[in-house]
C-alpha cells in the first residue's frame, strides 16, 4: 500500500507546515494503533531508522529507503508484506512526540465507537463519518416536506427534522411514511444510523437495514 501525498490549499493546522504533514500524522497514528503500539514508540522507530537505516518495533520492520536534504522515504513490512511506503519531512523527524495528539483522538473515537456497541450513544458523541449509530432523542421540529426525484427516478418527500438530548442537537433525515410516523415532542430511538456532513452541518441518516421507532408519545 502506497500512501499519496500532496500538497493541498488551505490554512494548516496547529504547529505543522502543511495539511499533508497534519494528514500523515493522523495515518502513523492509525497504524500504531492497528498494530497495538504506542504512538511515541513508534515514531522512534521512525528516526532510528532515519539514522540507522533499519528498526524494529514488535512484528513490524520499518526501513529508510531513501534520503534526501528534505524527506526521508519509509517502507514498513509485517512479516516480508508491505504494509505502507511513504516520505516523511525532516522537519516532522526533529519534532518531539509529535504523535502523541493524534494518538489521543483516534484513542477517543475508539473509546466513543466502543461504547456505541453497548449502549446508545449521545448527540454530542456524533462525529462525521461514524455509522451503526443508535441513539435516543427527543423530536424538536419537524419542517414542511418538500418533493425529490431520487437517483432512481422516483418521486419521494424529505424533510430534515431537529432532534435533541442533554448533549446536543442533530438535523435527521426523515423519508416518506417516517414523516408521518413521528410528532414534535416524541421521544424516539434510532438505529443502524449514518452521520454524514452536509452544507457544513452534521445530519443523521438512517443506513439500510435501519429502524427509527417512538418510545414515547409526546
């Protein structure tokens, strides 16, 4: 697996030069994660083998393939197969702990995930991207449908309804006979459920295979 790189327009965030460098950090940090070490660890392994041309951190074998005045390339391997190859900056390789940040939010949206399996997860919970969510909320607003035509060619109504608990607030997409299903004030559960972004705001989505039901009247 190779990791592309580029260069992309826009403010970069925190202390690092670029957003590629903010997006290779979070990738090292999902590897150490997925390979059960800690993020500090692995990243000296990263600049012992900058200096030393090879290192070692439990079955993975990271190698400097390449040096130049600005980046150093690295190939990882997990028992002789290619796990990822990609360069890192120099100026990353001089930082401090520099995964260390990233390492705690991957460790926050597992820990969030986790608890998703065993119980409802809460509004303010919700991250872009997450999906098999349940949760339970109360029904704020529900606005006037409004007619699509779907990818399909058919014809169906829409409407995002404001939901709500103690943590939060979330646009639902409600279809069809899911409008009529539900009033101001109930108190309904939603499951196997998506959180997407759209026009700038997080907005819930029931996936597939999904059930949105009322536990309670209002």
């Amino acid at each position: 697996m190779r990791m592309k790189l580029t260069r992309e327009r826009g403010r970069p965030r925190g202390k690092y030069r670029s957003l590629a460098d903010f997006r290779l950090l979070q990738y090292l940090a999902l590897i150490s994660m997925k390979y059960g070490i800690d993020s500090e660890k692995f990243f000296d392994s990263f600049v012992e083998a900058w200096k030393r041309q090879q290192s070692t951190r439990k079955s993975l074998l990271i190698e400097c393939r390449k040096k130049t005045r600005d980046y150093a390339v690295f190939l990882i391997t997990n028992s002789f197969k290619v796990v990822a190859q990609f360069p890192i900056p120099k100026h990353i390789l001089e930082e401090t702990s520099p995964l260390k940040e990233f390492a705690r939010e991957r460790a926050s949206r597992r820990t969030i995930l986790e608890r998703a399996k065993l119980k409802y997860l809460r509004i303010g919970d919700l991250k872009s991207g997450m999906n098999r969510i349940n949760l339970k909320a109360r029904v704020l607003e529900i606005p006037k449908p409004r007619s699509v035509i779907t990818r399909f060619g058919a014809f169906a109504t829409v409407t995002n309804a404001s939901i709500t608990d103690e943590t939060g607030i979330i646009q639902l997409s409600l279809w069809n006979k899911q409008i009529d299903a539900v009033s101001v004030g109930d108190l309904i559960r939603v499951e196997n459920a998506r959180v997407v972004t759209f026009r700038g705001e997080r907005q819930l989505r029931v996936s597939r295979g999904g059930q949105l039901s009322v536990v309670e009247k209002r």
